[in-house]
C-alpha cells in the first residue's frame, strides 16, 4: 500500500479536458426502459490499440459510477486514467493486441448525453429534468455505439463494481455479441446495506441548499463539449464521495492508512472538518470530488445502480440463461460493499445453467477499490491477462507448450515429481467411466483436465484452493472456480457431471465425510487417487525405526511440514465405502517407485490407489 495516505483509487483522475475523446451522435427519438425518450444521443468514448483484419480483437470496458471514457492514458505527455494499472501496451489487457473501446456512460458528465447537457427541446440543461435511467438503457447506447465502430461482436466485456453491471447486462441482452464476459467486484443485484449508503449519499447532495432542486447551472457557462461545468458548489456531492469512498476500503485498509497516526491530519484548505488524519482525508477526497463529478449525474447512475436487479436464485438463473459467452467472475475477499458471496451467486446460477464459468476470490485487504489498484495486480490482472489471451486465439503459458510437446506439464500438486499416476487417471476416466463431462477436485494447474480435453469432452471444469493454480488453470483455457472442498460442493447440482475426479488430495481433506458424500452426489461415478499408508516401506519405517513415515516416492514430506492429515489405507478406503454404501467398480494400485501396476497384495506392495467407486 502507498505510503502517501491520500493517496486513493480517485488519485489520477481530474476535470481537465480529455484530449483523446471522440463522439458518435446518434438521432432519437430514443426510447429508455422507462419508457421516456431523448430527442437525441451522444456518446462520448476513446479507444486504445488498433482492430485486427477481422474486427474480432475489440473489448469493451464498461466503467463504475464516477469513472468516465479516460481509462488509460494514449501516451507518456497524456494525463493517467482510472484503470492505469490494467490497461496499455504489456499490461493485462493489452493494447498492442487488443482494440479496446471505453464509453462515459449515458447519464455521465464527461460529454455523454446526461443532465450537464442542454435539452434540444428547452435549449437548457436537463438538470433534474433529465430522465431515469437503467443499466440496459446505458449498455443499449453501447451498443449503438459499437454498431457505429463497425464491431459486430466484442471478443470481451470488461467492468467493476456499477461496470460490472453493465457487463452482465450485455451477456444477458446481446448474447451473440459478447465472446467472454469479465464482471469483477459486482453484483445480479446491491445489498440492503449497499442500497443505504447510496440513499444517505442521495439525500446529502438533495438537502443541500445549493442543489436547487437540481437546476443550479443557470449562472454557469458551457464548456467547450457543450457539456455544463460540475457542481462544485453543491457540498452535499463532496459528502456523498466521503460516504462512498468509505464503502469502498476495507476495515484494514483504513486501518494500515490511518491506525498510527490518527491525530496528525494534512493541513488542507477545506470547508468540512479536518483536524484528524480520517477527516483531512475524506475532505480531501470530497473537495477534489466535486471539481469534477456532477450531482445531478451522480443521482442519475447511482438509481440506475440500485435499481438493477436480476434476480436471486432460480430467478438469477433464469435471467443470466440467454448468454452464450464464457465467463470469468472475480470477487475481493475484503470488500463488503459488493461482497464475495453476491459474485458467487452469479457463478452458482451460470453453473445450474452449465454454462463455462471460472470464478476467483482473490486475496486482497483493499475492500472493493482493490481491482483500481496495483496492491493484488499480479492476481487479478493476472486471471485477466490469461482469460483474454485464451480467448483471444488459444494461446496459453510456456506450460501448455511444453505439455503440448512432452504430454506432461510441471506438477503443480502438493506432491513433488512427474504425475505418474496421470496415464491411468486419464484411462480410467475416458474407458471405466466414459461421458463428456468431467469434474476434478483439486485440480491444480488443470493438467487432467487438459488431457480430457484433448480426449474431446465437451465440458470440464475443476474446483482449486490454491489461486496461483487458479490462474494457471485459467491461462490454460480451462474453467476453475476457487473453492475450499472442505465448506463443500453445494453450487453442483445432483448428477450434474459424468466423472468426479478427487487425486491425491482425501489425505489433505479435513472434512472426509462431507467431501466424498458430496462427490457421490454430484458424479455419476467418481474417480478417487490416494497415497497408501499401508505401503510396506512405511510400516517398516514406523515399526522399525520409530520414525514418522517418509518414502522416496509419494511421501517425502517430514512430519513437520506434511500437508497429509488423514494416515490410511487401501484397506480403511474399502471398508469406508462398504459402509457408506458406495460401490466399487474398480481398484488400480500403482508403485510409483518402480512406476509398476501392483496386482499382489497391494496394500502391503502399492504406494497410491486409484478407485472408481459409485452411489445410485
């Protein structure tokens, strides 16, 4: 985190006239979801990177409530944009490769037709005249506008938190244009808690005398846009930013800027109170706010955010069934205005549908600015990076091509070593079990899966602790959701997959019972790889030596760095399905030492089992 405690994700952004913008007009009268019309349109936008020969390269960034066309800067003298950090030439959204295309948003105050603009019919303002709108409304006039670029379908749509929105939107009413949908930092629809803040923000800026019922441009001059000057007189915008910009840090990050020095404030020429570090920085961000932003506009967007709504469960499911794109969701762990679980929903409801989804709650103590900021870059724009350039045209990390070229990828397991065992897990899965669609728990790096692959299943999909195996997993053009199997695998449905595969991870599994029973429920048959305990160099070692066991194969670890909590064997894992009822369908044991299929007594003579097991 920056040592300059004023520093926020609000930071690069200012009034000055944005010198790479371009317009499209478009003639109205266009109908709003309200059924309101504007006589006309403009959209104000920018674009970065060039379109390929196809027109196929283009991706859309939809930007949240106070963002505007400025996404990056166009060159070194060129002022920075809100996304900085994600978006230019080798960064994660990379504008040597991608034709990227960011609109201000209809209801904005940076050019686009919103309430700084003059009313055809008046030759005023629209002030609080100008009608409600909704997230569909905005994403219609991106599609006029991505019609007028010539586009005909996006290979991404990208946007957090209100831009978020926007993106599930556009998967939901333009399905045929949008290849990949990226929503971070969103939600299907605001939380209670949520819907508070921004009324409390609404009612600051509306009692505040100099609102004037929200026609206060009479004494001001247009720009040179034609767009009217910000409110920056309207103190109750600058107090509506200090209420937002709190939801937008986590408990942490406040207390990482603010816990050591809470009575040494900035010295700041402001109006608001400043005599704490906290107050001196929400009065900075406030009065900085307002040179800029418009209150008129920022009512406008912010309904327009709590009145989006797609629903919760079956009836989320039912609104995201018309898209056809691919998804990749990521959520914050720290945010608590958008919150993780509301992300969630929208995977759980993609995944009833069975449609490809990867998900990510990335580790991060930046609350809900965290996908503005460098902090967790490596993460999020990381997953971003490899989603895109995946779909882009199927080039993955230097693994895939060594995989390509060898058929073995680095092992990304727990355990050291070449994956032996993966010749007859793939075998297993495709000859004893069969179908297209395959599951597999603790999936690592994705290197079963992109054996299966190659085998032609139509869908795949594994389930990942571990983020950096997330990523790895997305990069390689395989769907990953990040997901502790312990908490369980209730957003699969019942008999959802053909095959679940869980290998070498039930010894690591605190929750057996729980795991297994869930496996069972969700795959037709189940595929499960385990070290054996009961392999006679480890008994040997412990009933000779007193030592913890410790073999040159599997078991390398030390008693004191193992990630192996459960100590069983073939024989405990027959006995366990006999009594819960699972049928086994096959046993293949394997030492991995002499790299031999074990078939006397392998228990005693077999260092990792591989079951196909069953439950009606």
């Amino acid at each position: 985190m920056s040592k300059d405690k004023f520093e926020s994700s609000d930071s690069t952004r200012s009034s000055r006239p944005l010198r790479h913008a371009q317009h499209a007009d478009f003639k109205g009268p266009i109908k709003l979801q309200s059924g309101q019309k504007l006589p006309a349109v403009r959209v104000v936008y920018e674009t970065y990177g060039k379109p390929n020969a196809q027109r196929d390269n283009a991706v859309l960034i939809c930007h949240a409530l106070t963002g505007d066309s400025h996404v990056a800067s166009h060159n070194a003298k060129d002022d920075p944009g809100w996304w900085e950090v994600v978006i230019g030439p080798g960064k994660a959204i990379d504008t040597d490769r991608y034709f990227v295309i960011c609109p201000n948003n209809l209801g904005g105050c940076r050019g686009t037709t919103g309430p700084n603009t003059l009313n055809p019919a008046t030759g005023r303002p629209y002030g609080a005249n100008f009608p409600a709108i909704t997230i569909a409304d905005i994403v219609e006039t991106q599609r006029m506008l991505i019609d007028h670029l010539g586009i005909k379908k996006l290979l991404a749509v990208v946007g957090g938190s209100l831009g978020g929105m926007q993106v599930l939107q556009w998967a939901v009413s333009h399905p045929d244009r949008v290849a990949a949908a990226v929503p971070i930092a969103t939600a299907p629809l605001v939380t209670s808690q949520a819907l508070a803040f921004d009324i409390i923000g609404r009612n600051a800026i509306t009692q505040d005398p100099a609102f004037r019922g929200g026609q206060y441009y009479d004494e001001t001059r247009p720009n040179a846009d034609g767009t009217f000057p910000s409110s920056v007189n309207v103190g109750g915008l600058a107090i509506a930013r200090m209420i937002g910009h709190i939801t937008y840090l986590s408990p942490k990050s406040m207390s990482q800027k603010f816990g050591g020095d809470r009575r040494s404030p900035r010295q700041i020429v402001s109006k608001f109170e400043k005599d704490t570090s906290v107050a001196s920085y929400l009065a900075h961000q406030g009065d900085k706010f307002v040179e800029r932003f418009d209150a008129n506009s920022y009512i406008a967007m912010s309904r327009a955010m709590d009145a989006f709504d797609l629903g919760e469960g079956k009836a989320l499911q039912k609104s995201l069934a018309p898209s056809r794109c691919r998804w990749l969701v990521m959520s914050f762990s720290s945010d608590w205005l958008f919150p993780p679980e509301q992300s969630l929903a929208v995977v759980r409801a993609l995944l009833a549908n069975g449609q490809n989804a990867s998900y990510c709650n990335v580790r991060s103590d930046s609350g809900h600015d965290a996908f503005l900021l460098k902090d967790d870059l490596d993460m999020h724009g990381g997953l971003l990076a490899g989603f895109l350039a995946k779909i882009c045209n199927g080039h993955g990390r230097k693994e895939e091509a060594e995989e390509d070229a060898h058929g073995q990828a680095p092992d990304t397991s727990i355990f050291h070593g070449r994956r032996v065992d993966y010749d007859q897990l793939e075998r297993l899965v495709v000859e004893e079990v069969g179908g297209q669609t395959a599951l597999d728990l603790g999936c690592g790096g994705g290197q079963l899966l992109l054996r299966l692959k190659r085998r032609s299943f139509k869908r795949l999909l594994g389930v990942e602790i571990d983020q950096q195996a997330v990523k790895a997993c997305i990069a390689r053009g395989i769907d990953c959701i990040h997901a502790d199997l312990n908490e369980g695998l209730s957003i699969f449905g019942d008999k959802s997959f053909d095959c679940v595969t869980l290998s070498r991870t039930l010894q690591t599994v605190r929750n057996v019972d729980r795991v297994v029973e869930d496996m069972l429920r969700v795959g037709r048959r189940c595929v499960v790889s385990f070290p054996n305990f009961g392999y006679k160099p480890l008994r040997e070692m412990l009933y000779a030596h007193g030592k913890a066991p410790e073999a040159p194969g599997l078991l390398r670890y030390k008693w004191y760095n193992t990630p192996n909590i459960r100590f069983f064997s073939i024989t405990d894992f027959q006995e366990y399905c006999r009594e819960k009822g699972a049928t086994v369908h096959r046993l293949v044991a394997l030492n991995t030492e002499t790299r031999r299929e074990v078939s006397g007594d392998p228990n005693l003579n077999a260092d990792l089992a591989i079951f196909v097991i069953s439950r009606k």
